[in-house]
C-alpha cells in the first residue's frame, strides 16, 4: 500500500492484531521516513463511549507536522464514521462533553 503524499512508495509493514486488547500496531518503511512505528488502541469510555489512543514514533522529527496532521485527519474519518453508525444523538457523541 502506498502511503506516501510525495509519490515516494512507502509500505505498511509487520502489521500485528491484539484484538483482546484493541490495539493495532504497524510499521511504515520507505519513502522519505528513516523510522516510522505506530499503534492505535480502543479503551472503553462508560457503556457507551470509546476513547481512541494513536501513537506514532517516527524519524526524521521534520515529517511529524505532516504525520500529525494524517494522524488527525484519520481520527475524524473514524469519528464520523462512528458516529453515524451509532444513531446515537449529537450530545452523547464520541468526543463530546
């Protein structure tokens, strides 16, 4: 899978599964990244509500701005996505208080 914005081809790499746990971890090689780890875990948040940790350990530090913001971008996806899903009025929303 291409992940690269730049053209570069970067790949997804050594992808794990916990589903007990409900994290996700994988690498990302190739590309202008010399480092890239990340894990994504679900933690239950009340009977009906989840909190989403996405964490990335990447190098070279100057690509972070641009990763931050691909992070971000994924978070909403996933946030509309379940919202929509869910049926669950505007007030009991992920991520709403």
């Amino acid at each position: 899978m291409n992940l690269s914005e730049s053209g570069a081809p970067c790949f997804l790499t050594g992808c794990r599964m916990e589903e007990a746990a409900r994290r996700l971890a994988w690498a990302v090689v190739g590309g202008r990244l010399s480092h890239h780890n990340a894990a994504m875990q679900i933690f239950a948040d009340g009977t009906d509500r989840i909190r989403v940790a996405w964490i990335a350990d990447l190098l070279p530090n100057e690509l972070a701005p641009a990763i931050a913001a691909m992070i971000a971008q994924g978070l909403a996806a996933m946030k509309q996505t379940l919202e929509r899903w869910s049926g669950v009025p505007s007030a009991g929303r992920i991520g709403s208080r």
